[in-house]
C-alpha cells in the first residue's frame, strides 16, 4: 500500500482540512466519554423494531447507477493486461472493511462524541462544499450518511470513517483504467484547458504503456506554441517515444492526419495526441478541435478511440463546466486528474463522479514521469477525509 501513503502526504491539504473542520463541528456540542473495548457500536444500528436501511446496498434511490454506460466503442472488447491499473482494488468499496478495522480497534482513553441531529447535518454539509464537493454531492454524501442514524452519537474518526465509505461508494463505478482496444493504432486524443497537464500526463502515460510493452507514438498536436512541442520533444525523450511534430503554426488536423498515417505504417499500437489548451470560451479553438476529430475519421471511422479530458484538480468546481463543454465537442470518454497533490480541492472528483458518471482514468500527483497513478475509490476516499485505515 505503499502508493496510498503517498496519496495520502499528498493530499494532506485537502483531508487537513476536512479533517480540521470535523473535529471543530464534533467538538461544538460534544461530550467527552470513556471508551471501553466492549462499548456498543454507536454507528452500525444496532438490531431494532423500525426497518432500517443496511448502509452497504448501492441502490438508494438517489444514488447514480453503478455503472455508467461506457462510452468508448462497442465491437472492440478490452484487451489484457492494462499498464495504469495492474492492482485492481480489491473489495473496495463494501464499507465494511474500513468500519469493521475501525471497531475492531481497542478504544483510547476517552473520546468526544456529538449527537447527530440537523445542526450537525448541516455544519457537514458546509464543511464538504467548502472541500469542494458541490452542493448536491454534499447533500446526497451527508444524507446517505445520516439515514438511520440521527440521534447516534457520533465521534470524528466514525464520521470520517462514514464519510470514506459514503465517498467511495459514489467513485467506484467511476473507477476505470482506461479500456485497451486489439485496434491499431488505438487513437487517445487528448483534451482540456490550458495548463491543465495534458502534456505531462502523455508524457506519463506514454512511459507507462511503453513499459507495458506497447509500441507508442505521440503527435504534438500543439502546433501555436513552440515551446509545447519542445516540452513534448523532452517528454517523449524520457519515456523513449518517437514524438512527430509540424512547423510552428501549422494545421493541427493536418499533423492529426500526418500523424495517423505514420502510426499505421509503423504498426503503432497507440497513437497519443496532444491538443492545444483551450478555454471553453474560444469558439474558434473548440471548432479546430472538431476538425481534428473529423479528419482522423477520415482515416479511421472509429477515431479516435478515447478522447481523455485532463482536468486540473486545483481549479475546483470550474471543471464542471469543463466537462460539460468538452463533452458536447469532442465525446470525452475519460478523465484524467491532474494536480491532486497539494490541493484542497480534491472533493471536486466527487462532485464529478456524482454528476457525470465518467470513468476517471488516473490520477496525477506530481510532475515526475511516474506521478500518474489509477484511480483507487478507497485510497482517495481514505486519503481526502483523512481516514486512517488499518
Ligand atoms: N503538482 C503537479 N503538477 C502537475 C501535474 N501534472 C502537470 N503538472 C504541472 O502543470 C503544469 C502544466 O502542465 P502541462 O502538461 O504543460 O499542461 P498542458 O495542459 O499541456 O498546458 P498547455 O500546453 O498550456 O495547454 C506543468 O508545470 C506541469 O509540471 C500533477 O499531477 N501534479
């Protein structure tokens, strides 16, 4: 688990801040108990006339499907193995494994417990949004936490431990690697603002394939900016990629059609393409991406075959507009997460996982070649609220 500890320092931003806010919210109202190795469950509910919900079932009504429909092509079946998730997460997700570790624990000397009432609801509510959640995530998160537990007295490694299963219930069905096609050359377009790491993470990814055996090659698509295609020339240097470039403002389309050509004769497995940084406000730019997409369908009606949002963690909750712009041009399929160390924004994934159900490919979490990791609904939902699992 050596890579959660990583996530975790480096999300330390974000689950010191919620984690602060918690104990803030516990201690206003609390009370101070002993705690006693036999002490009753105060979480779990205990066995009781009234019919109450089991907190594990996926299927309360506000809860988004489990699965959200997967929007990469259908006649290509994923191939074995995928290099950016080689340990997929075991029985993330259940709860029962981060509660069942919690309770297990002999208890401290004393502990500062608060009876969960609306009051506490709502200072909860407020301490996700400000991390960034969203208002209706942070709604749906508190409420799903609090069924069947009003009147319990809660204390902050409960409700941390509530809030982590709450959390990766809602990322797991968004918890994907990106799907691998026997299609060659498999086209990854990639996308977003500027700035948001879509250099770095081809930069990653490339390295990454790469060592998994796939033969890549990487078209600088970024053809306004020549110091772009030079941070890419560097990156593809790095991870042992050939990177095909075009003069310096020249049609990205063109070096798109260029590029794909050269990728078939040279029996390319994966075709990586860089785009320029584009705000969501620049018709003109949005319109250049648009053609980039019909031209490579002029050599591959199936082209490209996963178009990759990078987002940039520390913008917030204005990646979603992001996502919703993206998605009306270029037919995003996947997420990228950049920039997740050192952010106090980190509840944004949530917020987008809740609402938009798209598969989130990888995480970044450092400039390095090796700072993309997979997405791990029960590390991040750990490492964002500060959770110590055992
Ligand atoms: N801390 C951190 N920095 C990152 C991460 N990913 C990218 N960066 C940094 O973010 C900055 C922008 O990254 P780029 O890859 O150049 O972004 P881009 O989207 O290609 O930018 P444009 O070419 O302007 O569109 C660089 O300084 C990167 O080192 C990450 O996961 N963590």
């Amino acid at each position: 688990m050596a890579f959660f500890s990583k996530l975790k320092d480096r999300l330390f931003k974000s689950s010191s801040k919620i984690e602060q806010g918690l104990d803030a919210i516990v201690e206003d109202g609390g009370v101070e108990e002993a705690v006693t190795a036999t002490q009753p469950d105060p979480v779990i509910p205990q066995p009781d006339p009234e019919p109450q919900p089991v907190p594990e079932l996926p299927d309360t009504p506000e809860m988004p499907e489990p699965q959200p429909v997967d929007p990469t092509p259908a006649p290509m079946p994923p191939e074995a193995p995928q290099p950016i998730d080689p340990a997929p997460p075991a029985e993330a997700g259940t709860g029962r494994g981060l509660l069942g570790r919690l309770f297990a624990r002999p208890g401290g000397a004393t502990v500062v417990r608060r009876t969960l009432d609306d009051d506490m609801l709502e200072q909860l509510e407020e301490l996700l949004i400000a991390a960034d959640m969203g208002v209706d995530t942070a709604l749906r998160v508190t409420a799903n936490m609090a069924e069947g537990r009003i009147g319990r007295k809660l204390s902050t490694q409960e409700i941390k431990a509530l809030l982590a299963q709450e959390i990766t219930r809602i990322m797991e069905p968004v918890a994907r690697p990106m799907p691998l096609y026997p299609k060659r050359p498999q086209v990854v377009l990639v996308v977003g603002v500027n700035g948001s790491g879509k250099t770095t993470t081809i930069g990653k990814l490339a390295s990454q394939f790469k060592a998994a055996g796939k033969k890549v090659v990487i078209a600088a698509g970024d053809t306004f900016r020549a110091a772009a295609v030079e941070q890419l020339q560097v990156w593809g240097d790095r991870a042992g990629v050939p990177v095909l470039t075009a003069p310096e403002g020249s049609d990205p389309a063109s070096l798109a059609f260029d590029a794909m050509t050269r990728a078939q004769e040279d029996g390319a497995d994966l075709l990586l393409i860089d785009t320029a940084g584009r705000l969501q406000n620049r018709a003109d730019l949005m319109e250049e991406l648009a053609k980039i997409v019909r031209v490579i369908r002029k050599k591959d009606d199936t082209a490209p075959h996963n178009t990759l949002l990078v987002l940039d963690a520390t913008t917030g909750q204005n990646a979603i507009s992001q996502v919703e712009t993206f998605q009306k041009l270029a037919d995003v399929s996947g997420l990228v997460m950049t920039k997740l160390d050192g952010t106090a924004k980190g509840g944004i994934l949530v917020s987008l996982a809740d609402r938009f159900g798209l598969p989130i490919h990888a995480i970044g979490v450092g400039e390095q070649i090796d700072d993309l990791a997979p997405f791990d609904p029960e590390d991040f939902a750990a490492a964002l609220t500060g959770f110590e699992r055992g």
